[in-house]
C-alpha cells in the first residue's frame, strides 16, 4: 500500500510541475502515428506546425517568450514591445537589419523569403554546431523574431519545412 501512494503522489506532482499544456502536447503525440497540423498560440502570436512538436515551457525564461521542439527542429520566439510611435515608423526589415547589427556572429544579409525578412547564422551548441533561421515579424506594437534551429548538418534537409513554418507565423 506504501508503495502504490509513493507512486501515486510521484504522478501528483509530476503532472502539477509539468503542466497541463505539456501533457496536452504528449497526448496529441500519442495519439496518432502520423504528425497532424497543430497550432501552437504565445501571447499575440500563432504559428503552424505538427504534433511532432511540444511545448518546453521550462525554458521560457526572460531570454525566450516560447519555446516548441520536435526531434529534429527547435523554434523559439522572442517579443520585443515598442511604442505605438516607434513601431509606426520603424519597419519589419529595419527592425531585422538592427538585430542583426547587434547580434554577435557572423550571418548572412537579411533576405526576404517570401516577403519574411530572414537570416541565417551558425552557432556552438550543446551538441555540436547549430544552423538558426531568424525570421522577424511585425504585431501591433511589437516585433517578433523566431528561430528555427537545426543541427548545421541537418540544416539543408529541414530548409523547406522550416520555410513552410515561417509562413504560417501570424501576428495580431
């Protein structure tokens, strides 16, 4: 009996300290074989990508608003506010070419892809090196700049999907 209330108040606090967000995500992984569309939604920004991804709420920090993996990319989502004035003045690709002014690595210009202002840069990682897709994307009275990462020798493979990603952002 000791031992079935030890696992039960293991299970207790496993599912308070994950949330319920997380165990949403797994189930809809479970629950089929083949990856579905899912749209994953942070503050005023929703973006469309398969069930194959879940939600690591434990590193949002002060550095990331969002943080959603799948096996083989990571996407995470920083917001930054500005003032109604600042933000009717500046431009998507004016805020993405100061980003990339103060970022420090080497990456490429700013492109736009299909109208999304992007880049690309390689970065050290935990494991290895890492190739990041930055897109930027205008809300109202805030930018968002969302990263899609791979591993750098994964990067090739995974462009288009992530490109097909990128599309989907939307902003309010």
């Amino acid at each position: 009996m000791k031992k079935f209330l030890c696992v039960l108040l293991a299970a207790v606090l496993f599912v308070t300290l994950c949330g319920c967000s997380f165990l949403k995500d797994v189930g809809d992984l479970a629950a089929n074989d083949v990856a579905q569309d899912k749209t994953f939604e942070f503050d005023d920004l929703s973006i469309e990508l398969t069930t194959d991804f879940l939600r690591m709420e434990f590193l949002e920090d002060e550095e990331w608003d969002f943080v959603v993996g799948s096996e083989k990319i990571t996407v995470m989502g920083l917001k930054e506010d500005v003032e109604e004035d600042l933000a009717q003045e500046i431009t998507v690709t004016d805020y993405a070419n100061a980003f990339r002014s103060i970022l420090e690595v080497d990456s490429t210009e700013i492109i736009e892809k299909e109208e999304i202002p992007m880049m690309q840069y390689t970065a050290d990682g935990d494991n290895g090196k890492n190739t990041i897709n930055v897109a930027f994307y205008k809300g109202t009275n805030c930018f968002w700049t969302v990263c899609f990462g791979t591993k750098a020798g994964d990067f090739d493979e995974h462009y288009d999907e992530i490109c097909k990603y990128a599309k989907t952002v939307k902003c309010k």
